[in-house]
C-alpha cells in the first residue's frame, strides 16, 4: 500500500515529467517555426539569383508567394521588399 507521502512524491514525479515534455514540444514546435521565414528567404533568393522570378514586376511573384504558403502553411504572410524601400 502507498503511503500519502510516497503517493505525493510520485504525483510530483509524473506532473514533472509531463511539464517536461510539454516544454520540449513547444520547443521544437518554435525551432521549427522560426526556421521557415528563413528557408523562404532562401528560396526567394535563389529563385532571384538565377533569374526565374522577375523582381522589377512583384505582382508576378504572387502565384509563387501562394505556393510558398501551402508549404510553409504557418506563415501569416509573405512579403517582398524591393531595392526601392517598398513592400509587396
């Protein structure tokens, strides 16, 4: 039989446990996040660099700005800032 200090020790343990893995989880979850605004400047650029976007004509980016999104589904938004100061 436990005994209720024993009983609170292992309630202890596993609220601790699961605090634990609850942290790790959104950890990751962030990490992963955080890395996609990145990956899509990568991309972008790229893109850029090899002349497959026009980046004088940001309108036409915009089926590309949409395919980024279904990828990268947890961004808000995606935007495209010109060497003149403006944001597409």
């Amino acid at each position: 039989m436990l005994s209720a200090s024993q009983g609170a020790r292992i309630s202890r343990d596993l609220g601790q446990r699961n605090l634990s893995e609850i942290q790790r989880r959104v950890v990751d979850h962030l990490a992963a996040n955080f890395e996609y605004p990145a990956r899509v400047t990568a991309l972008n650029v790229g893109m850029a660099t090899r002349g497959e976007i026009d980046i004088d004509n940001p309108r036409s980016m915009l089926f590309g700005f949409y395919d980024q999104w279904q990828v990268f589904n947890t961004l808000s938004a995606i935007a495209w800032g010109g060497k003149d100061g403006n944001v597409t």
